[in-house]
C-alpha cells in the first residue's frame, strides 16, 4: 500500500504522494510552481478535466500516477517531453486521455449521459435540496470542502441516501458542463 505523505527538502516540496484521497476537482495548475516536486502521486482520486501543461514547469520529475481518475484531453507535449528527458516513471493508467492507451471505453458513452443527467429536475426543484445547493455555492462549489460540511451538519438534514444521491447527480453535472457543455441543458 502506498503512502500519502508531501514530502520536503530545503523547504521545497519535492513528493506530492496522495492516490485514494478522494481528491475531486481538476488538477490545480498552481501545482507547476513547485519546481522542484519529483514525485506527483494523484492516482485513484475523482480528479476531472485535464493535466494542467504548467506541470511541464516542474523540471525535476522523475515519476508520475495519475492512473484511475476521470481525466481527460490531451498529456500536454511539454509535460511529456520532459518526462522523456528525465527518463521518468510515468502512469497514465485509466482516464480518458485522447493521446495515451488504455484509456476508459466508457468516456465517450458517458456524453450521451450528460443530456439526461442535465434534465433531471428532482434536484432543483424539490425544495428539500436547496440547502445542499447553498452549502455547494456557500463553498464555490468545491465538492471537497462541501463534503466536509456534509460531515459537520449530518448530511444537511437530508439523510445519508439523499445526500449521496445529490453529490452523485452534482459530480455527474460538472463532468458533463466541463467535458460536454453543449449537451447540457440550462433550462431557459
């Protein structure tokens, strides 16, 4: 079993080890600004959207597993050719990537999934809902910090099933506004 750890060396942070950390989200570019990381271990996360190419920026990287995410586009080439030049460790694994193997047959089904998802209004329009849909703005929408209010309130008085069930829909959501936006209905 692996890990979770950040590690540092002269006050830099050169490992960032955190697969199954239920890390939801994109990968933050802001990751590109530490120059000296050498391992970037975000492997079996909910991680979405694509690798941030101001990795590219971290000259130092010898490995990096970013396998059973949800991530899509392209590996950026200059991510890529640094990777080469380092003779790096690199694990892609599962995602949706467009330019790596063994990617998820499932990304492109999930498209047609993104109209229905869109359409559902019970998560709308029943009024019991809006305070999770509060909660969710009240923290910008970040489903890491709003699963911790989750746990502070007991699910927003809604109960374990319904909470589930809305963080489901939610997750679904923003996968399909961020990889299918002309999909997705907006109700007007």
């Amino acid at each position: 079993m692996t890990s979770t750890f950040i590690q540092f060396e002269s006050n830099r942070i050169i490992h960032v080890i955190l697969p199954r950390m239920q890390l939801a989200g994109s990968i933050s570019p802001l990751l590109g600004n530490l120059e000296q990381m050498k391992i970037l271990d975000l492997s079996e996360n909910q991680l979405t959207g694509s690798i941030p190419p101001e990795l590219a920026k971290c000259q130092a990287l010898k490995t990096v597993v970013l396998e059973k995410n949800e991530l899509s586009g392209v590996v950026p080439p200059q991510l890529l050719t640094i990777l080469a030049a380092n003779g790096a460790k690199v694990n892609f694994g599962v995602n949706c990537l467009d330019n790596a193997v063994n990617q998820k047959s499932s990304c492109k089904k999930k498209a047609d999934h993104c109209l229905a998802v869109s359409l559902d209004t019970r998560y709308t329009t029943d009024a019991k809902f809006q305070p999770l849909w509060d909660a969710l703005a009240s923290v910008e929408r970040d489903l890491n910090a709003f699963d911790r209010l989750a746990e502070i309130s007991g699910n927003f008085a809604v109960g374990e099933y319904w909470f589930s069930a809305f963080r489901k829909y939610v997750t679904e959501l923003e996968w399909c506004v961020l990889h299918h936006p002309e999909l997705v209905y907006h109700g007007k």
